[in-house]
C-alpha cells in the first residue's frame, strides 16, 4: 500500500477497524478456516479444480458459463408503511457480487443489460473482485467500464464485501461510488428524506458497525441498510432499519433443478430463509440477491445471474 492511501485510510476509517482489515488482508490467502473448522470454499483451489475438470469432462462447462451471462431483471415491490410520500415509486438497482475481473466477458453482457434500466439510486452489496487475495487492479478497470456507462444516470452508492481489499476504496470512489463503510448518507426529494447506511464486511472481515453506520440517519423515517451478507439481519431488525439489501450467496450459483442450492454459502442459522430472495424479519423487510457474478468458477446451473430493481411503495399504517 502506497503512503497517500495509508493516509486516506487513517483519516477514513476508525484505528480498530483499519487494523482488523489489514490484518486480515494480510494472512486472507491461508485463512481457509476461521473460528474453528469454518471453510471459505471460494479460497479452496482443489475444489475449484474438480468442479472443472469434472463439468469439462462431462459436457457442461460450456453451458455453465453462458448461464453465468445470462442475466435476469427481477423487479419487485417493497411496501413500507414509513416511507415517505415523495418517495413512493422510487426505485433502487441493486447490483451485487460482481467479481467482475471473473466475468467470462469481463461484464460487457452485464453492462448492455444495465445500461437500459431507469432506476433512482444504485447501489453496489460489495465483492467487486473474483479473488480473496492478491492484485485487484484488474477488477477496478473493469468495474471502471461499468460505472462510467451507468454513472451519468442517478447516484451510486457501494459497500465492501469479504473479496475486496480496504484499499480498493480511493480507486472506486474516484470512479463516482460513494463508499459506505460503517456510514451513512440520507436521499432527498423536496422536504422527505430516507436514510441509506452502509456496514463493511460482517462475513469473514466481522467489521461491521450497524451502530456508527445507523448514528446519523435515526431522524430518518424509513432507514435502508445495504450489508454484503446475511450475518447482522437480527442485529440490523432491532436497530430499527426497515430495509435490508444483500447477497453474497450467490443463491447457491450451482443448484440442482428446481433451485436447490448444492453449497449454501452462509451460516447454518441463515441457510433456509434468507439464502435468496425476499424474507423478512419481525417489521424489517430484506432481500438477498443471487449477484450477477461467480466466485470460485465462472459457471452457473439452475441460478442466473440477477439484476435486482426495487420499487418502494407507500402503504398506509
């Protein structure tokens, strides 16, 4: 890490929180296991090398990656009772887990399908880089082509998830992505406003902080959380956030007819409900997105790749 990012950083971030990120970082490439026998299965390369040789072998392979190109818009509806009335029909693109530099065609597909889409806010649930571990420089010029074809549109916020490294921060927000890490930001329409806060990575960084993150938007009447995974949704309900938007499961990426995920990337207390798609916990309202990208190999079965636009709507308490 060069000096004026170090500096950034130091100004940026709390002294504990920097430090736990980078020493992380650091030892990510022989963290295989944390917290007793936990398996990050993306970082275990023997297993990435069977899967392929076993779909090269039997035909599939080819068929695995133009799925993982093959995206689908699912648009959705989410009422909330506290919403403000000039924000009803306001719409969110979510765009999560791109991995981006993993992308067989480097996200040419992903911007084409992008690019057609009226939203009002975008935002990014993190994993912006295929790998835990090592350069990233590739990720940022390929996630720079996608921002520079969506960010003449409406505002763009993102959060890191458990692939990205804490210096890829100066480089996206240059891009025109307003980082949230453990902060908030609050949207206006005339007198109404609506909180977004943003948590850094609860998954294998642990570093999120709903109570910073939330500490500047409490006077908000609907609160939106954007986390990369599903670790803190108790945590995040009993905070008040009447919104909770994430992915990192990738919806299970290879599944079995019917959509029966074969690995279930997530915590045993989160593995059925809140693997994919819309749930909800007591008056908090979430949603767990497929992604649009792969991790450990670029191929996908019985799980497209997804475009997410909500569409908020005033209800009546």
């Amino acid at each position: 890490m060069d000096g004026p990012t170090l500096k950034y950083l130091i100004a940026r971030l709390e002294e504990n929180h920097l430090k736990q990120r980078l020493d992380r970082q650091k030892h990510h490439n022989a963290l295989q296991f944390r917290g007793g026998f936990k398996v990050y299965w993306e970082n275990l390369d023997l297993m990435v090398f069977l899967l392929h040789t076993f779909l090269r072998t039997t035909g599939l392979l080819h068929k695995g990656i133009q799925n993982s190109l093959n995206y689908e818009l699912v648009r959705r509806e989410v009422y909330i009772p506290s919403l403000p009335e000039n924000f009803d029909s306001f719409t969110i693109l979510q765009l999560s887990d791109l991995h981006i530099d993993g992308l067989h065609d480097h996200g040419d597909a992903l911007i084409k399908a992008v690019k057609s889409i009226n939203y009002d806010l975008c935002v990014l649930t993190g994993d912006f880089r295929f790998l835990t571990y090592g350069d990233y420089t590739e990720s940022l010029t390929f996630t720079k082509r996608l921002i520079d074809a969506i960010k003449h549109k409406e505002r763009i916020v993102g959060i890191l998830g458990n692939h990205d490294f804490v210096e890829m921060i100066h480089a996206l927000e240059e891009m025109g992505i307003e980082m949230l890490l453990n902060e908030s930001i609050t949207i206006e329409r005339g007198q109404s406003q609506i909180g977004i806060a943003g948590v850094d990575d609860p998954h294998f960084y642990d570093a999120a902080n709903l109570k910073r993150a939330g500490q500047n938007i409490q006077n908000c009447s609907t609160k939106i959380l954007l986390a990369h995974s599903q670790e803190i949704i108790f945590e995040a309900q009993q905070a008040g956030f009447d919104l909770y938007l994430c992915g990192h499961t990738h919806g299970g990426q290879v599944c079995l007819p019917g959509k029966i995920p074969l690995i279930k990337n997530t915590p045993s207390p989160y593995r059925k409900k809140y693997i994919t798609g819309a749930w909800q916990v007591g008056n908090m309202q979430g949603y767990t997105s497929r992604g649009a990208g792969c991790s450990g190999l670029s191929v996908r079965y019985n799980c497209p790749p997804e475009i997410t636009l909500h569409t908020l709507k005033k209800t009546s308490k």
